[in-house]
C-alpha cells in the first residue's frame, strides 16, 4: 500500500508554544492508526522558527518552518500564497488546518489551486479501505455528515477539541527553515485589536449563558436573577443574544468571544452550535434547558431539562432558592 | 459599483428533526414539513450590499441563487429588501450538493458579467461549510475575506475596508483590493424587514433563470455519503417529571455537586 502524505499547516504568529496546534498533531497520529501515513509540518508565520522546532521535536514529525518578516502580517491569502509552493513539492493526500478565521479564507481558494477537495469543521475520521471518511456537524450540531472525497487531495480544517493528542516519547523530526519574501498582496491587515471580553466571566465559577431562546431582553432579568442564586456567577450569551443588543459583545462565550470553563455553566435556550461549544466545552458541569429535545446542546450537557425557560427558571429559581435558605 | 448577493434558502434547524434511525439516503434528512427561509447570514449579506449603495452610490444589487423553484422566494425577498435583479439558477436539488458544484454554477453566472463585489453569507444554517463564497473566489481568481461584519470604501480606489470578529473576540480591520467576495457574517446592525407594499411588488418582477446545464456544472469533487445522530459528548442525563418536579430535582442536584 502506498504510504498516504500529510501535510499539518500551523500558523505561528503570536509568540509561545502552539499548543492548539496538537489538535493537528493528534489528527496525523489518528490518521496513521489504520495505514501507515507520512506526517510532515509546515508552519507559517513571524514566529515559525520556534513553533517549528517546538513541533518537531514534541511529535516526531519533520517540519518545515516559513518565517515571515514582521512588516508582513499573516493573512488567509498569504498563508494560502506561502503554502502553495511547499505543497506542490510534498503533494500530500491530505492537508490539515486548524479551523480558524485565516484558514476559513485560505482553504477554498488552496482546493482550487490544487485541485483537490475540501470539507471544513472537522470532527470524526474514520477509515474506509485506503481511503478516509470524513465527520461534519450540519443543522446546527444536529446531525453529523459523512464525506467522502474520493480519489483528490482533500483540504481540511479540524475543529478545536475533538482529537486529543497522546504525548508519548518520540525522536524529534529534523527542522528546515525557510524565509521566503512575500511578493504584494491583495489583502492587507490594516490593524489587529485585542478582544474586549469581560475578565469577570473568567473568573465566574457559575456562568449563566442565555440564547436567543430567551426570547426578549426582558426576559434577561430572569437570566440575571438565576444568576444571583449562585455565588461568584456571571451572566453570559451567544453570539446571536449579542447580535440582538440584549447582551454586551464582551459576554459573548464561544469562538469569536470568551473562553469560559466554570465548575458550572447553565446553558439556557441556547441551541449547542460547534461554534458557541468551543468557549464553554473545559466547563466541569453543564446543565442545559431548552425547550428542543433535540437540540444539540444536550449532547454537551451532562444534565439536561426539556421545558421552556419562561415557565421554567421562575420555578428554578424559586427552587434554588429554597435549597438556599435550607442550607442557610 | 456592481454586487451580486448569494443567498440561499435554508430548513428552520428547530424543525428539523433527530430520529434515532439514520435516514436511508443523506438527502432524507430534508423531508415534508420543514419551515424555510432565507439563510440568516445572506440577510446581513443583503443589508450590508443596500447600505454600501446607500453610502457610496452603487450603480446596482443583484441576487443569486442556485436550487429548486420554491428558492424563487429568496429572491423575492432580497427584491423586497431592495435588490434590483434576481437570478435563479435551477437545480434539482438533493439539497446536499457539493459545495463545489453550487459555487461552480454561480462563478460561471458572475464570470463576465463584471460585478466588483460578491457577497455570501459566512455559512449556510444548514449546511455550515462556510466554503461556498471561498471556493468561488478561488475559481475567479479574487481575494476573499470571511467573517465581515461592516465594511466600507477604503481611501485608496478600487479597495475596501472590511472588520471582522477573530478567535477569542479579537478583531482586525484589513483592506481588500476589488473585483472581491467577501463572506458576512451577523453583526448589530440587523437586516431590514421588507415591507409588505415592497414584496408584493417584487412579486411581480421578472427573473432571470437558467437551466443547470447551460452554466457548465463542475466536478463535485466529495459526496455526503451518510448522515447520522452525533455521538453523545457528554452524559446528557435527562431530567423528567412535572415542571415543579424537574425544577426541584435541578436544584437538589446541583446543590449535591456543591455547585449553589
Ligand atoms: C464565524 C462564526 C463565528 C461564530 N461565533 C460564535 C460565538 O463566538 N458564540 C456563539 O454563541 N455563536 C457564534 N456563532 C453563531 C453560532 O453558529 C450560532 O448561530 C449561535 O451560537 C446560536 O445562538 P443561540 O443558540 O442563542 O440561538 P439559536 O441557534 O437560534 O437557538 C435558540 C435555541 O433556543 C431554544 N428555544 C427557543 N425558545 C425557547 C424557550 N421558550 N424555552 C427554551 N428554549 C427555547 C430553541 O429550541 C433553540 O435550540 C458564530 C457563527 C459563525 C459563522
Ligand atoms: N444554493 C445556494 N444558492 C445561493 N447561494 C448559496 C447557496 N449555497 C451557498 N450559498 C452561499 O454561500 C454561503 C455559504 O454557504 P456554505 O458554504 O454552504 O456554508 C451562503 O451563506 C450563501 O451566501
């Protein structure tokens, strides 16, 4: 059987160890459980050089590291640009990102150069012959696709938290460094700001998230008053809650706002989209109530109520409450 | 300036259900009874195309979409938001077509017809592949940016400068050189309601349609090949009884976790 090539692409452009990349890591050593694949690193950006020595060595896998000159911030289509050439030269099978807002613009325009396929949000792989299956999430975490991209390449992008990787001892990978001068682009960063989430709901030990299944900005007093009946809590929403302007975008949870991992997060009419699951996923205890019983929160949640939250929290509260002055 | 609108028409997720028994082919996930709309983020598509026209004058809005004939709606309702044209490009759907083959359809109808602008949703409701708008930028050979959530006309001509929402809440400003396509994502500004006297009037308006087969379709390149219920993550015990019931056994469990 031929040995299948994978190509892991990390971008490097903060400083520190990539540890988001092991995601990718953990995506090749699962790759390799059914066939042999040979597993190879291209990392890009200012801080290429380090995170390329840091991967090779913590997974064995060789590395080829493109250290981008700091006037040059990394963008989607620069990352796609740098990438391509490598590529051509290694042809691998299979082509692994990260699904992050750089990738998300690099992936569609990669498959067309190279005339391959390309499935995002990776969760699942399974083998299949001498060939590989890929998971997807549609309808909202609802459901889970199988795809198959027959006998191309395939581009994908590999959501956070879904392959862990083992770390075992292993025999560094040789390191190559390159430093290629990025010709003009057509898509340039003009400014890049620090996020503006609220440190409150790091710190929370309950967070009380409400969705759009709350209904009203009215309703949020419910959220805010089930809130008061745990200690050190804060109130959180989705993105759509924020949308709405019932919430404050610094107390957005998910992937493009906080990271939260209380001892208790109480998802409250919020559907269980990949998207908000990312920011709330290292909580150790999540209730859930939504008035679905499919939703797909309740794959998330360790305990969860199907009821509607305007008939529901008041007597939760009521009940909590209770519990409280009992204990007091 | 001339901007084309890709909009799609999407299953509401809360009608959509879970059976325990995996449907016998993919495409049965789409049965009777489901409510549509068009896909929320091609709302914010629309609306940002209306308020770029407003702020700089651009000379026309057109709207694009590829499926059966009920998707005409999405059309109506783009014309009703204040689009001058739609485009229906006819497919018999099975409604899990490869992102590739919608995006090929739609880059063969852009192609030649000098827009400066594309705009997607960021990804569709249902399928939430976020690949269509990039993989049709690929086919055009434009830049491509996803996620943006405002944008306007950049100090240099022929750019624009587009915001957008990065992991943990960060953002950036980046500027774009047109002919572009840019992917939309929901922001605060929320999509106008088309008023009633306005879509009655679309109604009436004629459409442009094409037969698949007369763009060309391209190679689909991947397939759905099952569907399935995703694994559990988490125990997902479910709480039964009456409300009251369900509310006090909450309340006692989280207090035995020492968690209130
Ligand atoms: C690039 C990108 C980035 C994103 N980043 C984020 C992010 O950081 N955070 C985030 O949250 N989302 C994010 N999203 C959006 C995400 O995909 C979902 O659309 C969003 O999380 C859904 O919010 P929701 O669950 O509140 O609303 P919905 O999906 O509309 O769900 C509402 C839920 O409430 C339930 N419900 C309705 N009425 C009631 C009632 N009376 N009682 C009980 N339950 C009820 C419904 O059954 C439903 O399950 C992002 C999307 C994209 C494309
Ligand atoms: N059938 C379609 N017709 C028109 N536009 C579409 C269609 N499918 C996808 N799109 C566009 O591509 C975006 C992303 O879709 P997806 O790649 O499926 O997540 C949508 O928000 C639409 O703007």
């Amino acid at each position: 059987m031929p040995i299948k090539s994978v190509v892991l692409i990390a971008e490097a452009e903060t400083d520190g160890n990539p540890s988001a990349a092991m995601d990718l890591a953990a995506v090749g050593d699962r790759l390799g459980q059914d066939q042999p694949v040979g597993v190879h690193w291209l990392v890009v950006g200012k801080h290429a050089a380090a995170a390329g020595e840091y991967l090779s060595e913590s997974t064995g896998y060789p590395a080829t590291a493109l250290v981008v000159p700091p006037e040059k911030p990394l963008t989607g289509a620069l990352l796609a640009n740098l990438a391509k050439p490598v590529l051509a030269d290694l042809r691998p099978e299979i082509i692994a990102f990260l699904h992050t807002s750089s990738a998300q613009d690099c992936v569609g325009p990669l498959a067309i150069a190279l005339e391959a396929a390309c499935i995002t949000g990776v969760q699942g792989i399974i083998a299949d012959g001498d060939q590989f299956i890929f998971q997807r999430a549609v309808f909202g975490g609802k459901w889970l696709t199988e795809i198959r991209a027959g006998d191309r390449p395939v581009v994908l992008t590999v959501l956070p938290g879904f392959f862990q990787w083992e770390d075992t001892k292993r025999q560094p990978g040789p390191l190559e460094i390159q430093q290629p001068s990025p010709s003009p682009q057509r898509i340039r960063l003009i400014e890049a700001r620090a996020s503006d989430c609220e440190a409150a709901l790091g710190q929370a030990e309950t967070v009380v998230a409400a969705g759009r299944g709350i209904g009203s900005q009215e309703n949020l007093d419910l959220i805010h008053r089930l809130a008061a009946c745990f200690p050190k809590s804060a109130v959180a929403g989705s993105r759509l809650v924020c949308d709405a302007g019932w919430l404050p975008y610094s107390r957005q949870v998910g992937v493009t706002g906080a990271t939260v991992s209380p001892a208790l997060y109480l998802a409250c009419g919020i559907s269980g989209a990949f998207q908000h699951l990312v920011g709330m996923s290292g909580s150790r205890f999540v209730a859930a109530i939504n008035k679905d019983p499919d939703a797909a929160i309740f794959r998330a949640a360790d305990v969860g109520v199907v009821e509607d939250l305007n008939t529901f929290l008041p007597l939760l509260i009521e009940a909590l409450e209770r519990n409280r002055s009992y204990t007091a | 300036m001339k901007i084309l609108v890709c909009t799609k028409r999407v299953p509401d997720l809360e009608t959509i259900p879970t059976p325990e028994i995996p449907p016998k082919s993919p495409a049965d996930i789409f049965r009777d009874g489901l409510a549509w709309r068009m896909n929320r983020y091609d709302e914010y598509a629309v609306e940002a195309a209306l308020q770029l026209r407003e702020t700089t004058g651009a000379s026309r809005i057109d709207a694009l979409t590829v499926g059966e004939e009920d998707a005409e709606e999405v059309l109506r309702r783009a014309m009703g938001m204040g689009a001058d044209h739609g485009v229906h490009i006819l497919q018999t759907n099975d409604r899990l077509t490869s992102p590739f083959t919608i995006a090929g359809l739609m880059a063969a109808y852009a192609r030649e017809r000098a827009y400066d602008l594309i705009l997607c949703g960021t990804m569709s409701e249902d399928l939430m592949q976020g690949l269509v708008g990039p993989i049709m930028a690929g086919m055009l050979g434009w830049p491509c940016l996803t996620s943006v959530h405002a944008f306007a006309q950049s100090e240099r001509s022929q750019a624009l400068v587009c915001e957008r929402e990065i992991e943990g809440g960060c953002q950036e400003a980046l500027e774009i050189d047109l002919p572009a396509l840019l992917t939309i994502q929901s922001g605060s500004c929320q999509p106008r309601y088309p008023a009633l006297s306005k879509l009655l009037r679309a109604n009436t308006y004629p459409l442009e349609v094409f037969s698949e087969e007369t763009l060309a379709p391209a190679d689909a390149r991947q397939r759905v090949v099952t569907v399935r219920p995703p694994e559990q993550r988490r125990e997902g015990v479910r709480i039964e009884g009456s409300s009251e019931s369900k509310a006090h056994q909450l309340a006692a469990m989280l207090r035995s976790k020492g968690l209130c």
